[in-house]
C-alpha cells in the first residue's frame, strides 16, 4: 500500500513539473510574439488613428446552459479582439485564427456617448447599451497562453493589461457618470425589471 502512494506522489510531482515547465515556455514565447506583433499591426491598419492607440489582446466569453428534461449542456462560445483604447475611446477588432493565420473584420467602435452604462473590474470590462441591457464583455490579461483550440496565442501583455484595468476604470466611470447612474447593482436591477 505504501508504496502505491509513493508512486502516486511521485507521478503528481512529475506532471506539475511538466506543466509548469509548459507554462514557462509559453510564457516566455509570448513576451514578444509574432502574434503580438501581427495583431498589433492589424489594429493599426484598421482602426482610424491606430498608431496612437494602446494596443492589446482581449477576449470575450459567454456562458450559455441549455437542455431540456434530464439533459443540461453548457456551452461556451469565445470571441477575439485586437483591442485598441485611449481615454474616452475603445475599438475592438475581431479577430479569427486559422493555423499561424490571423485574420480581421471591421473594427467596432464604442464612445462614452454612446452607451449607457459599465462595469470594470480587474481587467473585465462589461458594457451596456442605453437600455441598460448588456451588450458584452471584454478581457484583457497579462498573461495568455495557448492552452488549447480555445485559446490560441501565446501574449504576454503586463504594461499592457495594467493600462486597460486604468483605462476601463475611467471609462465606466466616465460613462456612469454621463448616464446618472451612482449604483451599478441598482440599475442592474431596474433594466431586468423593464
């Protein structure tokens, strides 16, 4: 019996060692990756002025739970931006990834004026429309890693990330004030009843 539990040990400290190693190397090839640089020049050719914009990698996940009867699924369905913001302004770029190809469609733009309310917490940032219902998410964190299918680039993005949590807080905040709203959970509240 004693030693099954050795051998167990012995095998959970081998795969932690290998998936930390993993993660080290990933790590380190998404400090300056080619796909860092590839999306960050696609935002510049398609967003106005991009150039002048902080660039980043960002993400969006939706959560859905379905079935009927006994049978519950979830799924999750991922989305992918070149995210580019200065004080006041955000375009997402969505992105698509086919092998090392990355590929782009029309930028989205949102102002504070356009809006009627947000949410920013810890490098998510939520978006409302004037209805106050929710038009999406946005994540933008340091550290990516090309996991699996799901997420598919290795961006590492410190400066970056921590600039988006600055940036996202003024625009919530900026946008809140704008449309009145002082409590958040409140007008949450108030939209799900209309």
């Amino acid at each position: 019996m004693t030693n099954y539990i050795v051998i167990g040990v012995v095998a959970v400290v081998i795969l932690f060692v290998i998936v930390y190693v993993k993660m080290t190397i990933d790590e380190k090839k998404g400090a300056n990756s080619e796909e860092k640089q590839k999306i960050k020049d696609i935002v510049k050719r398609a967003v106005p002025d991009g150039e002048t914009y902080t660039i980043a990698y960002g993400t969006r996940e939706e959560y859905s739970i379905g079935g009927g009867g006994r049978t519950v699924t979830s799924t999750t369905r991922y989305w992918y931006y070149g995210v580019a913001f200065k004080q006041g302004d955000l375009y997402l770029v969505p992105l698509s990834f086919e092998g090392r190809d990355i590929s782009y469609s029309e930028p989205l733009h949102f102002e504070k004026s356009g809006l009627g309310m947000a949410e920013s917490k810890n490098g998510l940032l939520t978006l409302y429309g004037k209805d106050r219902k929710e038009l999406m998410n946005l994540f933008v964190v340091a550290s990516n890693t090309k996991d699996d299918k799901y997420h598919p680039v290795n961006i590492q993005q410190k400066e970056e990330a921590e600039a988006f949590v600055q940036f996202a807080e003024a625009f919530a905040k900026d946008i809140n004030t704008a449309n009145g709203i002082t409590d958040i959970k409140a007008a949450k509240k108030e939209a799900r009843k209309n």
